[in-house]
C-alpha cells in the first residue's frame, strides 16, 4: 500500500523531493510518501504560510476556527468517511498496535477536539477567550489583547497515533500560520487532519503546512528553525537541546521533553469489594499504547494495611494484564526495545535471587509486573507493559522519593479516599507532579489539560495592553471634547 503525507499550499507534487518511509512487516507493508523540501522551497512555503494567516486566519474569529475545526473532527469521527476507515486499516500496520486499541483510542481522543471541548480549552487558559478576537476589558483597569505568533513550528512526536493534533488544533486557536514537522514513526494522521481542514475551508488550509526532514539535519533543520516566531517541540532532551541550540536567540522555544508517571494506592482504596476493579483499571492504563505516553504509569506505590494485601494486588494486576494481551496483543518490538526489556527483566530477576522480589510474567507474554516490598527511587521501567509495583508503609515516604526526580515527574494516578486525595495531591504537587487523575484514565488527559503544568493556549500568545491612561488621555482628543 502506499500512501502520500504532508499538506503543501501551493507547491505541486512534481516539484517536490519524495522521501520514503516503510512501515509493517511481512504482506502487510505500508509505504509513505514524504515531502523533502530544499532551502528556496521551505523559504518560499513558511512566507506563504505566514502571509496566508496574516490575511485570512487573523481575520477569522475564534468561533468560526472552532467550527472549522468540530467540523474535520466530526468527519474523523464518523466511521464511514473514508479518512476514518484508512485510518483504522493503516495506522495498526504503521505503528504495530492493535487495532482494536487504535480505534478505540481514536475515539477516545477525537472526542476532545469537539465544540464543547475546544470552547474549555479556551476558558481553561483565558478568562475572556474573545481577548483573540478584539481588545477586552481589564479589572486593573484598560484593555488587553492576545496575539498568536505570525508563524508556529511544530516539531512532533508520535509515539501515540494522533498525538500531533493537539498542539496542531492549539495553534490554530489562538489564529498562528502554522508548520507541523511529521513525525518519522507515524506520519498520517496530522497529514489527513490538515487535508480535512483545507477540504472544509480551502482558505484555512492556505495557512497551514505539514511537511518532514530527516531529524537533525545539519542541512535543513536550521533553515526551517529561522523562519519560526515560536518552536513547540516534543521529543528527548537531547533532542530539544540540539534543537534550542540552533534556534536564533530572539525564538520562542516551548519544549516537553520524556517524562516519567506512576501510581499510588492508599490502604483504603485495597477493600475486598473495589480490589479487583482497581486493579483492571491500573492494567488498562499499563497496556493502553504499550505504555508509550509520558502519562502512562511505570511504576506503582501501594500502601500497606489494606483489606488487599500489596502481593494480592500486584497479583490482580499481572491477571488482568495477562487478559488484555490475549485481546490486545502489544505491538512487535525494535531489537533495541527487545535489548532494553530483556536487560530489565534480567535485572529484576537477578535481584528476585537476593531480596526476595515477585516477578510475574513470561518474556513470550508481553508484560511483566514486579513486587519490591521495600521502598525504591523511582526509576523508568523498560516499557513495553512492564510495571514495578513498590509497598510502602505510608504514601508519604513514596511521595518524599519521588520530590528527588521532580524534573522529570509529570501524572499521577491516585486511589484514595476524598480528604487523602486532596493531602496527597497538595504534597504531589509540592514534588513536581503537574497532573492527578484517575486510574483508567491516566492515558486519557481531559480536554483543556495543561500538559506538564503548562498553558495549552497562553504560552503561545503575546499581549498587548492598553493602559487605562492612555484610553483617558485619548478621550481629549475625541470631536466632542470641545
């Protein structure tokens, strides 16, 4: 099969370069077209793209982008439009998950670019969401406006399928011409996201390209980087260093580098009558894109004195992950991944001969999980499914190892009773923790989330305030001052 990515206004398919990327294995192979741009071509499109939103995306207001946009997601939705059903059938073989996961997932996700959604992203970072439209009151007194940048540079990743499109859809919003970099490991569905947009309204497709370059490259990276006003970028920190490195000085850069989430579970949250639920919940969110996303739990605290012993639980949790890879096979691993797990799982079982840790679980399997009954730094797990689940005697001391890895903390799973929610939450906080949650809903951040404790929306825009001196002074120069 073969299919083309990137969304170009106003270059022809014949004068672009065409990279090849090659996903699958075996009768299943997908090829993707990407577009590889020279130094004239990426000159030529970031001005277009620019001039293009300065002379219709400025003009829109945030109301009409976000019908634009329920409109392409409503389509996406529907299982019956083609881009859907390609969907469904292609991004199992280009990222290996299952395919019941990615379409479920899909919708999962999907479902939070709606109307109603985008209008709390709005509310969530602004308290006048019209501050991009028009100059709005102040209560300090005066007026004040948002403006997004002239032009975004997205560099994504997309270890999650669709992950692009949240930082995609927030660009738009606050009305910024906009570049998206494909990610190599899944480069469709933004490509698909843009061409909606661009069906719906032709004008709005004018002021947005999605297009790909070969990570790094000393030769056309930097010349992509000094077009941009402001770079959002995904990937490792190496990555974003690199990245920061090459940008002029004068560039807004906005980095979410690799981040690591867990779990904890309070001794009243371990009753007989919930134990098992909880547990299948926690699986979900291990299983759910073979933990791939920064909000995925790797390793999980568990309070002893429940009704549910520590070991019982993990026992329950290992059950459960053993019946999601029956329904949901975890996608084939690279050899490097294949190296990393096998050397974590040699290592768990090394230390099983000295201290006594359960390791549940079989190479073949997918999944592993593992008991400590003494408390340990948080460490990353090798992925891949594969959980750590630590007793402790009091969440506290978990939380007070956690406060040593801060940078690099980001959701926390948390099952307790209401008033331990809040205690725990004030102290997560205090550790570095920038989002509490649900188990089974770990991998499902709410609409308007504030990914790693940042602003989705204000972080892209600058403002511009009219003091309320200058409003008075401008009243004795009115015609009917005299």
């Amino acid at each position: 099969m073969k299919e083309v990515a990137g969304h170009l206004p106003g270059l022809c398919a014949s004068e672009v370069q065409w990279h090849t990327l090659r996903f699958g294995q075996g009768s299943e192979i997908v090829e993707v077209d990407v577009p590889a741009l020279d130094e004239a071509q990426i000159i030529a499109l970031t001005a277009r793209v620019r001039a293009n939103a300065r002379a219709y995306l400025h003009q829109l207001s945030v109301a009409q982008i976000i019908t634009i946009i329920d409109e392409a997601v409503a389509r996406l939705l529907d299982r019956t439009h083609p881009l859907r059903i390609k969907a469904e059938k292609l991004l199992p073989i280009v990222t290996g998950y299952d395919a019941d996961m990615v379409r479920l997932g899909l919708t999962g996700y999907l479902k939070t670019f709606r109307q109603p959604q985008l209008k709390r992203f709005l509310a969530e970072d602004f308290a006048h969401p019209q501050m991009l439209d028009d100059f709005q009151p102040r209560p300090k007194g005066g007026f004040a406006r948002a403006f997004g940048p002239e032009l975004l540079l997205h560099i994504w990743a997309g270890n999650v399928p669709g992950l692009p499109l949240w930082s995609l859809i927030c660009g738009l919003l606050v009305k910024a011409g906009t570049i998206g970099k494909l990610p190599g490991n899944e480069p469709l569905m933004a490509s698909w996201f843009a061409q909606l947009l661009a069906e719906i309204d032709p004008q709005l497709g004018a002021c947005l390209a999605v297009v790909w370059w070969q990570g790094g490259s000393a030769e056309t990276e930097p010349t992509w980087l000094r077009q941009a006003d402001v770079v959002l970028a995904y990937g490792g920190n190496n990555t974003l260093a690199a990245i920061q490195q090459r940008l002029p000085v004068t560039t807004r850069f906005l980095p979410h580098g690799h981040k690591i989430s867990v779990g904890l579970v309070a001794a009243s949250a371990l009753n007989t009558r919930q134990g098992a639920e909880l547990a299948r919940r926690v699986a979900y969110d291990v299983m759910r894109y073979d933990q791939a996303g920064c909000y995925s739990p790797q390793m999980l605290f568990v309070e002893r004195g429940g009704a549910v012993s520590s070991d019982e639980f993990a026992a329950y949790i290992a059950h459960e992950l053993a019946a999601l890879a029956r329904k949901h096979p975890r996608r084939p691993l690279a050899i490097e991944e294949m190296n990393s797990l096998a050397a974590w799982r040699n290592g768990e079982e090394m230390r099983a001969l000295a201290d006594g840790r359960t390791l549940y679980g079989h190479p073949t399997d997918g999944w592993a999980v593992v008991i400590v009954a003494q408390a340990e730094a948080l460490l990353p797990s090798a992925l891949g499914r594969t959980l750590k689940v630590v007793a402790v005697d009091a969440l506290e001391e978990a939380i007070q190892a956690l406060a040593q890895q801060r940078q690099v903390l980001q959701t926390a799973g948390v099952a307790a009773t209401p008033a331990e929610l809040f205690r725990l939450s004030a102290l997560l906080g205090q550790a570095g923790v920038t989002r509490i949650t649900a188990f089974g809903d770990m991998t499902s951040p709410e609409a308007g989330w504030h990914h790693d404790g940042r602003f989705s929306l204000l972080d892209l825009v600058t403002i511009t305030e009219i003091e309320q001196g200058a409003e008075a002074a401008a009243e004795r120069f009115a015609p009917y001052a005299d």
